[in-house]
C-alpha cells in the first residue's frame, strides 16, 4: 500500500521551534517531524509514499529528495492552496491514487505496529478505516483533539467541538478512493476541513474505526506536545531484559547523551567503537596495577558501560537499527570484556606480585564473562518468550559496574574471584532452567 | 491428518534379520521399522496413527504400546487374514477413518519432508495421491519395484511388471475415503492388491502422482536393502557445516561409534556430559606439563572430539533431537574447550618455568576460541543461507585436531600462539564478512 502525507500546513503554533521552516521540518530528537512519519510507515512495510506540499514545499523536497536515502519512493503533489482547509490537500491526490492507500499526518507520531494493525483491518472496498485512542493517555490534548463517537466498531460522529464522544481521532487511516468523493462532495457546500469529509462517509455508515489499544500515537500542534513526544520516545528506549544497573544508572545516562547525539551524524557503529575504544584504553589503565591508573580505569569501565547504551539508542531513535549493528556491538562488547578482565587480571598480577592463581582466577572471570554472554542468545530468546520483565541475569551492566566497584576499592583480586563464582553460576543455571521448559 | 500404517504382514524375505519377530520390529539403527516410520510421521506432524496388525501382531501392539513414549497416539486394528493381500489391511480400517489420511507402509522408510509435502498438496475431495519417485537411485531394487506411469501429474498405470513406465511408486499415499470404495470393488472382483485398488482409482483419473524429487525413501525388503538404508542413513549425517577434519576424520570414526549406540539406550545427553569428562580428563593430564601425561591429554582432547558428534547423531537417527539438547551439548562444549586450554597454559607455564606470556597467550587463546563459537551462532545462520556448503570456518573439530597435534609434537606454547592468532582472526574476520551481506 502507498502512503499519502499531507505535509501542506505552516502549523503556526509551533513557530517558536521551527525558525521559518515549515513544520514537517521541525526537529524531534534527530528526524524532522515529516521524516519520523515516513521511517515509521517504511517499518510498516510501506515503500511509495505521496508528499502533499504547501507552505515553503520547496524547502520539503529539498531535504526529503525522491526518498532513495530512506530506501522508499516519495512523489511530490503541491497544493499552493494549503492555506485552507486540509481536505484541499488529500484531493490533490486524487488523480495518483487509485487504490487503497494510508492517510498520514506529518504531524501526528506513533507506533509502526499501529499502521500494520490498520493495514490488515478487513475492509469492504469503500470502506475507509480511522485509527482511534479509546483511551487516550493524559498526554493527549483534549481541548484540541478531533473527537470521535464510536458505535458497533463505527465511527457515527467527527467533530473537535463534540460534547459526547468515547474516542479520539489519531490522524491514521487507511482509506478506499470513496474518500475523494466524499471530500468533493463537502466542497460543494463549502465544507473543507478533511473531518468534513469523513462526516459525511460516517453518515453513509463507511468509516469504520480501529482502536489502537494503548499504542503510542501523539498529535505534535505545540511546543508542549514536543517536549511530550520526545521523552515518550526516549522512555521506549527502556528494555524489557535491561537489568537494575542498566535500568537505574546507566539508562538514564545514556539516554541524555543519546538525545545529544542523534543531533549529529554519528552512526551507531561509530558509538559502538568508540565505547570498544574506551574500554581498551581501560584495559590499558588497569593493567598498570598501582591505585591512580586503576581508579581512572574502572571509572573508564562504567563510563563504556552507559555509551555502550547509545548506539542501540541512536538506532532506535533514528530508525537505523539493524541485526548487523546489533550484532557487532554485542561482538566488541565481549572482545572489550576480555581486554578489561586481561587488563586486571595482569595488573594486580604484577602490582601484589601475585602467583599463578591471579591467572587461574582471571581465567575463570573470563570464561565466565563469555560463557554469560553466551548463554544469554538463547536464554533470552525463551525466557522473554516465556514471562514479561526482567529475569535473573548477569548482564555487562552489572559486570561493568563491579568492575569499577572493585578499582574504587583497589580491590581487584577479591573482584576477580566474584566475578568467576558469579558469572559461571548464572550461566551454569541457565542450564538448569532451560532444561525444565 | 491421521496416518493409516499397514504392519501386518510377514516378511518372509527378511526372515534372517527378524529372528522370528515380524518384520515391521526388525531393528534399524536403534529403532524397529515401523517405529521409523511413525516418527518420520510425526516429525511430519503426524499425531494420530491407526496401526493395522496381523502376523504376530500382539508383539507390535506391546512394543509400541498406545504410542505415549512417542508423544502420539496409536490405534491398532487386527486382520487375521494378514496372509492375503494387502488391500484386506486397508479396508479393515474403513470404520475409522472418515477424513483425509495417509496410508503408510511400516517397511518403506523416508524423509519426512517427502510426506510434509505430499499433505499440503492440493486436491480434490474424491483424489488420492501417491508419492513417486520419477528418478530413483541405484539401490532401488527395480526389479521389486511397483512400477507407474505417470502422464499429466496423474498415474495412469500401475504394476509391478509394467514394462513401460516412468516412475516408482513410494508407497507413501494422502488417501481420500475413495480408496475404500475402489478397493471394495477390487475385491469382489477377486483383486487383492492395494494396487489393484490404485489401478482402479488411477483408471477413473482420481489418482494424483507427487514426485518427491531425489528426497530419500526406499522400500526394505530384502537383508541388501536392509544394510543400504543402514549405509544411507548414517551417511545423511554429515552435516553441511562440518569442517574438514570433522568430515575426513571425527565424522568416520563418530559414525561408526554411534552405529553401536543407537542400539543401546544410552541418551544423547548422556553423550554429551562423557564427552565432556573426557575433556576435563584431558585438561588434568596436560596441566600435568610432563610429555606422557601431555600425550595422552592431547589424545584424549581428539577423542573427546570425536565423541562429541555421537551425541548429534544418536539423536538424528532416533529422532531425540531437541533444540535444549544441541544448546546443552554447546554449552558444555565451550566449558571443555575452556578446560582443555587452561590444562595446557598452566602445565606449560609450570614445567617450562614460565612467564606471564604464556599466561597472556593462553587467555588469547581461550578468548579467540570462545569468540569463534559465539560469532558461529549468527555466521552459521547467515552463511548457510547464503551459499550451500562448506564456509571458511576455525571450528572445535579443528582446534581439538591441533591441541592434539600440539600434544604429540610437545609443543604448547606454540600451539597457544597459533590458536589464540587463527582464532581470534576468524573471529573478527567474520564481522568484516558479515558486514557486507
């Protein structure tokens, strides 16, 4: 299916952000408003997409191009009349479309899942499909929201001033051409807004609804809305397999620094090799064995710790999450593990002339390490399948994090052994657990 | 679908393997004809069987019991008049089946892709499918063979003299209730032969052919074929991504173990957990550091390998593989691969009065060969559906070859050195690799 994205509007009540440039072009954690919308529909499967264009439409073409560099398709329709009402702009499109095709705000976020959901929705051939938030979150603008009543999954009556509804209209649809007719038909008798037109389909019993259920979705018409928007994204970043370190330490670090980043053009990978890089460096720092250099080298652990967070942070706010990126970070995380536990098995080795058991016991840390990061591919895999939210884990958050537990306390060969009796357990455990399942 | 499975008769012809027990219990590889086929069956999905006995058939019904220990269920039906033609098997089981099923016979082995295919053919409610093999292999007994002719996608002849034809009959149907009527009509003219009924069905154009197309299946009815599915079986086992020395030396020597095994009731787990001993045996005898102990370390670190593909093969050939099973033997594999290089750093380190180089080497080591299992996980997946056959791999059948080579020629260290240098490179070669599929 196409996308049609009406992206006409000059969204006057944003001005203070968008420093004359057209609203779709506002900023929001990396992606411009217009940009998110299309790399959210791309993840629903969506390749071609119609860009309706209005106020300073040049300056959109210009930076979204033909699409190419998002791997989709973008077709451009101007409507120089985008100073009136919004169904002026859907009709444009009129003459490119002639089959069923999404309706998108450039303005209006959500979740990718939605748009799927939207897309497998049995429909007749007329029938057009209004996503809608029957439980709207309190971040939602009541005041300024369209809303919907909702009757025997259809939607009976549309209107922002409405006194009784039990829905709110998300600004998602998916629509058969009856649409046009219907729009032209409000024209006639002067009616030019596109919920106009989605009245009058209400009325013939056409517009079926779809309720999203929870899923995020957020209308962006003010600055509020914005600051809104964009820690609802940076709070999704939260996994669910993110242990109690990650969660509450490292998260909410890597997370300030992630929304930084994805102002510039780091790429994830890059992210990912510079926390390798730290954590070499910390290598180097702990093999020294004297208190300074391994105080600045456990610190240096924690810190590649939370900029390990980034890269996947940036991807996901950027949309350019791969299998490949993920896998590489997590191939540089066990190398960088590996370097670290060298790095302080040798340097207490050397500093408390250790004997051969310094070694045996590093030897132990390591494989330990390994063997959790090992086990986790499929641990994961079934637990999270299996139960909601955190499991037991030992996850590098919280090796990271006694790591530089133990350099603060220049206590590395007592870390050391934790490490080994920790890890090994829990990676022993697993299988045990995964046998019962 | 339910599977009608015909074990009724004597098999005179494999008398000398039967020892006076009936033909569908002769014992291959571990398991008795007609147990093959069942759990080819329910590898195929199967759930429901509906066996039909008669010679000696109290001895089946014991053996296989209500089909629990397979995870499915089994039905007998009894035919005393097992001596005459086959077709009085089929229809004695008229009264219990009344949808769609397949007719199996319990001395005709095959793969179960050949059956998961057969069931989702398309066909019509009164067809009847036989599976064929339009190119059969030289140890398909021709002269035995029931002889088709295929035309247009429907067998038009069928016979075991048919001197023109173009295809074997498999012995593997998907029979609608048809084949009742049509066997019923063979009878009362004296036909006795489920071919006979085929014939008919096939003269009527209500018998569909599938050709399995090079899949393995054959018919066992003689000590010749007997041995041939034995040979064939085992060779199958050779899996695409076994390396060179897995394939030209463990492979030989594991099959010929597993032969023997299959024939006892030893588990694949079991397997697993003694070829891990024999690992952790193999890292006591080489931290000893002195050459006898360091050589029969090194042997037992390649006997330990070779014992580690029994496991895999015990179970393929029984049907006990599980996914927990190859992750459980995994795990245990790199807690052996960690054992054995510790055992070799620390006897070198000790009766080489060692630096901490050897120390620093030896964890190289463990690091490189830990990486290369954990980088396999998602190489071998990608790789092997990029390109069949072998891919450019340092697995375990390798680097235990080399400790064991190491061993003999006492040379350690430098096997440490060569180790921690391949392994680590394969390692990161593989992100380079993937990077750009």
């Amino acid at each position: 299916m196409k996308a049609l994205v009406i992206a006409a509007g000059m969204g006057s009540r944003l001005s203070t952000m968008t420093n004359n440039r057209p609203k779709p072009l506002a900023g929001l954690l990396g992606l411009s408003l217009v940009e998110r919308v299309i790399l959210t529909a791309r993840d629903a499967s969506v390749r071609e997409f119609v860009v309706v264009v209005g106020y300073l439409g040049a300056m959109i073409k210009e930076e979204l191009g033909d699409g190419s560099k998002y791997g989709v398709e973008i077709t451009y329709i101007e409507n120089p009349d985008w100073h009136r009402g919004n169904a002026l702009s859907v009709l444009k499109a009129r003459e490119v479309l002639n089959e069923r095709f999404f309706l998108l705000m450039s303005d209006h976020i959500f979740e990718p899942a939605a748009l799927m959901e939207a897309g497998s929705f049995s429909l007749d051939d007329r029938e057009v499909l209004m996503v809608v938030d029957g439980a709207p979150r309190d971040y939602i603008d009541m005041e300024d929201a369209t809303r919907v009543m909702v009757s025997d999954g259809r939607v009976v009556r549309i209107g922002k001033g409405l006194s009784e509804y039990n829905a709110v209209d998300c600004g998602i649809f998916s629509c058969s051409t009856s649409l046009f007719d219907a729009l032209q038909e409000g024209l006639m008798q002067g009616e030019e807004t596109l919920s106009g037109g989605m009245q009058r389909l209400a009325d013939k019993g056409m517009l079926k609804a779809y309720d999203l259920e929870g899923r995020f979705w957020i209308d962006i018409d003010t600055e509020e809305a914005f600051r809104k928007a964009e820690n609802l994204l940076c709070r999704s970043l939260i996994k669910p397999t993110d242990g109690f370190i990650s969660r509450y330490l490292n998260r909410p670090i890597s997370i300030r620094i992630s929304r930084i980043l994805v102002k510039t053009g780091i790429k994830p990978d890059t992210i990912s090799i510079s926390s390798f890089t730290l954590s070499l460096l910390a290598a180097l720092l702990l093999s020294f064995g004297s208190y300074l250099p391994v105080l600045l080298g456990g610190l240096l652990v924690q810190a590649s710790s939370v900029l390990d967070g980034c890269d996947g942070e940036v991807a996901r706010l950027k949309f350019q999450q791969s299998d490949y990126g993920a896998w590489f970070d997590a191939v540089l995380d066990r190398y960088a593990d590996a370097a670290v536990i060298l790095g302080l098995t040798y340097g207490w080795w050397f500093s408390h002339n250790g004997d051969y058991l310094v070694w045996v016991t590093g030897y132990l840390a390591l494989t330990g390490s390994l063997m959790n990061s090992y086990t986790a591919i499929k641990y994961d895999t079934v637990v999270l399948k299996e139960q909601e939210g955190s499991s037991w884990r030992f996850g590098r958050d919280t090796r990271s994090f006694l790591i530089m537990l133990g350099a603060v306390l220049n206590q590395l060969f007592s870390l050391l052994v934790i490490l080994a009796v920790i890890a090994n357990f829990v990676s022993v455990r697993r299988l045990y657990v995964l046998r019962k399942t």
